[in-house]
C-alpha cells in the first residue's frame, strides 16, 4: 500500500511540474524567434562591436602622450681643457647634457594625410551600417524561416487529417466490405481489394505524423523552447488575394533589398580603400608641441625643475616602398571591378527572383481556387461512387479511385495554399515592403 502510495505521489509532482501548452500565433513565434534566436543576437552585437571600431579611428584628433624618465647609470663624456700654463697637464672635464628625472607632455595633431584618416573614418561608418544592414537582413530572414516552419506545420497538420479521413474511409469501406462478404454479397476479390486500400492508406499516416513530430522539434529549437514543451499552433493558414505590379515590385527589390544594399556599401569601401592607397604617394604633415620638465633632484619644489618646451612641424614622405604602393593600387582597381560584377550578378539575380515569385503567386492562386473545386467534386465523387458500389454498378477498384482522387485533391490545394504563402513572404523579403498578403 505504501509503494503504491509513493508511485501516485511520483506521478502527480511529474504531472505538477510539467509545463503547460503553450498556444503560438505566428507573430508570437516570430517574437520568441527574434528574442532567441542566437544568429540574430550575434548580429546585434555586430552592431556595438562597430561602434567602438568606428570610434577607434578618430584619428583626426590630436594624440595627447605624458612621459616620465629616470636614468639610472649613463657615461659622460670627457673632453680635455689644455693647459694655461706652458708645458702643465691638460685638465679632464665631464659633460652632462640630461639630467636625472624628466617629464613630458607631448600633443601630436595630423595637419595634413592626403585623405587617409578621412577615408579610413568613412569606410568604419561604412561598417557600422553594414553591421546594422546585416542585423536587419538576419531579422528578415528569421522571419522569414519562423513564417516556413510555422505554415509547413499548419500545412502537414492539415494533412495529416487528410490522411486519417482517407484512412477512416478505407477502413469503413473494409468493415462493410467484409460485412457484405459474409452476408455472400460481395466477392472474395473485392474484399480483398478492401483490405489492400486500407492496409495502404496506414504508412501514410505514421509518416505525415513522423514529420510533423520532427517539424515541430525544429520549431521550438528556432524559437528557444525547451524539446519537452507542448505547443499549439494557433490560427488557420489561409489566403488573400494580392495585387501585384511587377515593375513596383522591380524597384523596390533593387532598391531594398538587403543583400544589395551591402554589396553597394562593400563597392564603396573599396573606392575608399583606393584613394587612401593613392594617398601614399604624398607627403604627411602632422604638427608635435612638447613642454618638458627636469630634475636631478625628485622633489616637488618649483625651483628644483627646468622646464623646456618645442613646437615643430613634421613631415614624412616615403619615396620608394619596393613596388608596394603600386601594386596596392592594381589589387583595389581589380578588386574594384570584381565588385562590380557581383553587384550586377545579384541584380539580375534579383530581377529574376522577383519575376519568379509574381509568377508563382498569380499561378498559385488559381490552383488554389482549382482545388478547392477539386476537393468540392472528390467528395461528391465520393459519395456517389459509395452509393453505386452498394447499388453494384461500379467496382471497388472504381470506389478506392474515388477515396485516392481525394486525398490527391486535398494534398494539390494545401500545397498551391503553401507555396502560395511563401512566395508572398519571400517576396515581402526581397522587396523590403508589405504586400499585405499571407494568412487571411
């Protein structure tokens, strides 16, 4: 009696401590994704790891050094003092030019670099908006992966159903098979028929339920749930008739979209990069004022330090490199016009995915109002095909015709239904807009 006891009290903290279901809109998903999802977090930091390179090259302003020395042995140098005195010993005096402590504050401020600080300083604002252009280009494509799980799982859930109904319907046209064959009103060759599309229509089943059990697995991984974790899908995927025009469409792809966008911004870190290459070609000026202080003697008594201070102008030219410069210069001109062509190929990458996606969805949507009409016709089929196999004017071979035609209907709209909604999300990502389509 104790055991038992402590069995039920075992199953009921499980029972207690399980998390309850949780019901998922696709914008709620989408939510959990984006504040879970660890490839979007690393964008976002992307973001902050650029602010501080961009602040790391303000090298337009001065550079400010305090510097402290003490010497701790030197040797002087000796010079000889000629005698005075006709025929006496020359005299040997030490000289000492530094004394024992200094300190100096020293200003460096570039005058004049031929652009290479500019530039430097525009291709890290470069940066950083490609930093951000990526965070927004990983948002879309969460999204948009959260928008294909979540529509597959709705979509296989339908059809799992589907399949269940076709396998409830092989399975009552066995039993009244069988029935009509022990009553002697049916043949040993259609029930036999009977329990071939029966025993078909199971493998379907387990594996629609086998896929979306793993679709479901990988939802919650994008989301951040824990595997254990009951979810339930919340609203029906439906669909809105959108009207499209496919020159908008063009325009806002080339002009939004996220990949172009940062290949341009790669285009013109490029150009930068060149003119700062050509920049090596002249001469930097940079102007350095520096005031000293020195002792022998570490104490903090004005009359104790001499001060020393300079201001100067300094210049440095490089006048041969080894052929570097001139080569830097060939690699950008060829580096160049490789991103040229790469921003071309996308271009036509992208006109071509857009036409593709206007196609799909106009093409799309008329399946979809061809199939709800096939499924509206497989089901009357259906029925009329029960009622003439009772009557014997049609064969089973006839009848399990009209359960498989179905089923196919039912599969050929929710797939027209789903390609239908993707295609309007994938587009809604090229172009960057909202084409207020998807779930009805």
């Amino acid at each position: 009696m104790k055991k038992l006891l402590f069995i039920l009290l075992l199953l009921g903290v499980a029972g207690f401590a399980q998390e309850p279901p949780m019901d998922l809109t696709v914008d709620q998903a989408i939510q959990l994704a984006l504040a879970n999802n660890p490839a979007y977090q690393v964008s976002q930091q992307e973001i902050r790891q650029y602010r501080y390179r961009l602040m790391q090259n303000f090298g337009f302003l001065p550079e400010v050094t305090l510097s402290g020395s003490k010497i701790l042995d030197q040797k002087l140098m000796t010079i000889e003092i000629p005698s005075f005195v006709p025929g006496g010993e020359p005299t040997q005096a030490s000289l000492r030019f530094q004394l024992d402590y200094s300190f100096q504050f020293q200003i460096v401020q570039p005058v004049f670099t031929g652009g290479k600080i500019f530039f430097n300083y525009k291709n890290a604002e470069l940066d950083l908006r490609l930093a951000k252009e990526r965070e927004k280009n990983s948002r879309a494509d969460t999204i948009l992966n959260v928008r294909k799980a979540f529509y597959n799982i709705q979509i296989m859930q339908e059809l799992l159903k589907a399949h269940k109904e076709a396998y409830g319907l092989a399975e009552n046209n066995f039993n009244n098979v069988k029935n009509s064959f022990n009553l002697g009103m049916a043949s040993q060759y259609d029930l036999l028929r009977a329990e071939l599309a029966f025993s078909a229509t199971k493998p379907d089943v387990l594996r629609m339920d086998n896929l979306l059990e793993t679709s479901m697995l990988g939802l919650k991984l994008m989301l951040g749930l824990p595997p254990t974790q009951e979810v339930r899908l919340q609203g029906e995927l439906g669909y809105q008739q959108v009207q499209l025009e496919l020159a908008s469409l063009l325009q806002n792809s080339l002009g939004n979209r996220s990949e172009l966008l940062q290949l341009r911004m790669e285009r013109q870190k490029v150009n930068n990069l060149l003119k700062i290459t050509w920049a090596q070609y002249v001469p930097n000026f940079s102007l350095v004022a520096a005031y000293s202080y020195q002792s022998d003697y570490f104490k903090l008594r004005r009359n104790n330090w001499q001060d020393y201070y300079s201001i100067s102008l300094g210049m440095s030219w490089p006048i041969f490199t080894g052929l570097k410069r001139s080569a830097q210069v060939g690699e950008m001109n060829v580096l160049k016009k490789i991103m040229d062509l790469n921003v071309r190929q996308l271009g036509d990458a992208t006109r071509l995915q857009v036409e593709s996606g206007y196609r799909t969805i106009s093409q799309e949507y008329e399946n979809i109002q061809m199939g709800l009409k096939n499924v509206e016709s497989a089901r009357e089929g259906v029925r009329i095909a029960e009622l003439s196999y009772k009557e014997g004017m049609i064969t089973i071979l006839e009848l399990n015709s009209s359960y498989n035609e179905l089923t196919r209907a039912k599969v050929n709209y929710l797939q027209a239904l789903y390609n239908y909604n993707i295609a309007i999300a994938e587009l809604e990502k090229i172009t960057g807009s909202n084409l207020n389509g998807g779930v009805a």
